[in-house]
C-alpha cells in the first residue's frame, strides 16, 4: 500500500512569521506516524510548509 503524508502550510500568521524567521523544524508528528506504519508499505512524506 502507498500512503502519502502531508503537512500543510501555515495558516496562523504566528507560526508563518516563526518559520519565516528563524524556525523550521522537520515534520516530526508525520516521521513518527510513518514509524508505525508496516515495512512493506511506501510512505511519502510531504512538507508543504517550506
């Protein structure tokens, strides 16, 4: 099975000026979710906040 991760961009004005500024983190609730998902399933992890 395919299964396809997305983080969406910010839509709060305070999360767009903190990754605007100085912070972006890596998608680390969509990592631990694709962690529980079974080896032979592909996940893809999109990060549309970049």
């Amino acid at each position: 099975m395919k299964i396809l991760l997305v983080k969406p961009h910010p839509e709060l004005l305070v999360a767009k000026r903190l990754q605007e500024g100085f912070l972006h983190l890596e998608p680390l609730e969509l990592e631990i979710v694709a962690g529980g998902v079974p080896d032979e399933d592909d996940v893809l992890i999109i990060d549309l906040s970049v």
